[in-house]
C-alpha cells in the first residue's frame, strides 16, 4: 500500500491549528449539513460516533437534534477534546470500535487523509449495527483547484519544476465506488460545491493552516516556497481568478456520502451506478427499525 498522507504532520498541523484558533467554517457547514440531513430521518439512533472531527463542532451539532442518545468521539489525540471531555484515542486509519456495536457513524473532512481509505470503509460497515447509517463529508476533486494551478504554473516559471503543493482529492464515482465496495447498502453520493472569497492569495493560505491543511504528503518537498514563487502565484491567482472587486475565489467541492449497513427490511439497492437521488431523499428511505 502506498503511503501518500503523513498521518504525523497531520497531527501536528491540526493541533497547531487547534492551538492558535481554528479557521472552522468548513466544519460549521458540514455540521449543519449533517444535522439538517438526519432531521429527515424518523427515528433516534441509540450510539453515535464522530471520527476524527478536529473540533467536535459535527458532534456537537448531532447531539443537538435530539436523534441520538449517546455520541463519542475518536481522535488521533487526546488534546482534539476539551479538558474533561471524553474521547477514544485511534490512529486515523483504524475503527477502534466491535463489530455491530453502534447506529450512526459520522466522519467529517478526515477520509480524503487515509492511506487505505477501501479499509476504513470497511471498518466502518463492520462497526454499525444492522440497519445502521454512516455519514461523511469529504472534501472532492475541484476543491483548491486554483491554489493548485497557480502553485504549480508559478514555482514551474521560476524554478523550472515544481513538487505537488495540494494533495489530490477524490471524485464523487471513486466515493461511490468505496461505498459499493464497502458492502453499504442503498450507497448515495452527492457533492456541494462552497466558493470562499479573500482579499488575495495569502489569507487564503493563512485559513488553510488554521484549518489544519498545511501540505501532508508524504513525498511533498521539504523546501518551503521561495518569496518569489508565493508572490507571482498571487499575481497569477489575481489575474485567473478574481471578481470584479478584485476578491479572489477559492472552491471548496464537499462530497456528502450516505451508507446503510444492510438489513433485510431495506429496499432492494438500485443497480451501480443508477444511484440518481439527493443524499437527503435516501436518507428519508433507509432505516427500516
């Protein structure tokens, strides 16, 4: 397996981010999309779990719709809680919880990070009980799309070459796919797209680092960008990708994943591929206790 992701420096840029104030809006949309998404949903789910939500603001805000009797959280690192607040210590790529032991399952913005994401998402169906749902929100190809192409077409025009300055993010067909090879029942994908504005390209970078996404890779390059590099990418980025007032645009393309554990009161699944509904109607159709 290759190991694209440095599952350290994600730590490290995610307690730092949690240590100098976080940049959180991403987490507040996916909380209230979240809340929002199983607000359709008739019935209350006995144990939750949030893994790897950083902040918490997810499990905060699925405690707070009266669906769910009990939440834990699992973080790589006991100072992702607050003082006080339990939560169980897990690598990343591991599900540190028995088979059939819980109903709803929510990973928020922390997928797109794992080495062996087929793996996770077959620890996360063995985990729910029959019936049970998982969520995710996953950060898309298009996310950063600018960022990436005046990164590279900068550092390549002064230095010759460029290193890959933005990590890869997946499609919403490969989502769907690890859902269906995950054994998900009634698997549904569907994708947001959120267009941030900033005054140039360097509080764009400044709310990246307070939200913990510094660079990870694994095979990034350990020089940091040259003054140079960093000012002619913001030129180029002002003159791609700016609106008339001179703001410039950065996107943020979120896949929203629903799974089911399979039971035998569900519908019988729609055959690969022909899966057309918004997350939200499906959710209204799984959940046969």
């Amino acid at each position: 397996m290759e190991t694209l992701f440095d599952h350290a420096l994600i730590d490290t840029n995610r307690l730092r981010a949690l240590r100098s104030g976080p940049a959180d809006f991403l987490l507040d949309i996916v909380a209230e999309e979240f809340a929002e998404r199983l607000s359709v949903i008739d019935r209350r789910f006995e144990k939750a779990v949030e893994l790897h939500g950083h902040t918490g603001a997810v499990a905060r805000a699925i405690a707070g719709t009266g669906k769910v009797d009990a939440i834990e959280r699992v973080e790589s690192d006991r100072r992702f809680s607050a003082a006080g607040e339990p939560v169980t210590v897990s690598a990343l790529e591991t599900v540190p919880l028995a088979p059939q032991s819980v109903n709803l399952i929510v990973s928020p913005l922390a997928l797109h990070l794992t080495n062996d994401t087929p793996g996770v998402f077959v620890q996360i169906r063995r985990a729910l009980k029959p019936d049970g749902l998982f969520l995710a929100a996953i950060p898309g190809s298009g996310t950063l799309q600018e960022l990436r192409e005046v990164l590279l077409a900068a550092e390549s025009e002064i230095s010759g070459g460029a290193s890959p300055r933005v990590i890869p993010f997946p499609d919403v067909r490969d989502v769907g796919a690890l859902l269906q090879r995950g054994g998900f029942a009634l698997p549904v994908t569907d994708k947001e797209t959120y267009t941030v504005r900033y005054d140039s390209l360097f509080p764009l970078m400044k709310d990246l680092r307070a939200m913990g996404m510094a660079n990870p890779l694994s095979g990034r390059s350990r020089r940091p960008l040259a003054r140079g590099v960093l000012l002619r990418a913001a030129e180029l980025y002002a003159e791609r990708f700016s609106d008339p007032d001179g703001r410039i645009r950065a996107t943020f393309s979120i896949i929203y994943v629903s799974g089911w554990a399979p039971h035998e009161s569900q519908q019988k699944p729609l055959k690969p591929g022909s899966a057309t509904m918004r997350l939200a109607d499906a959710l209204k159709q799984g959940g046969g206790k």
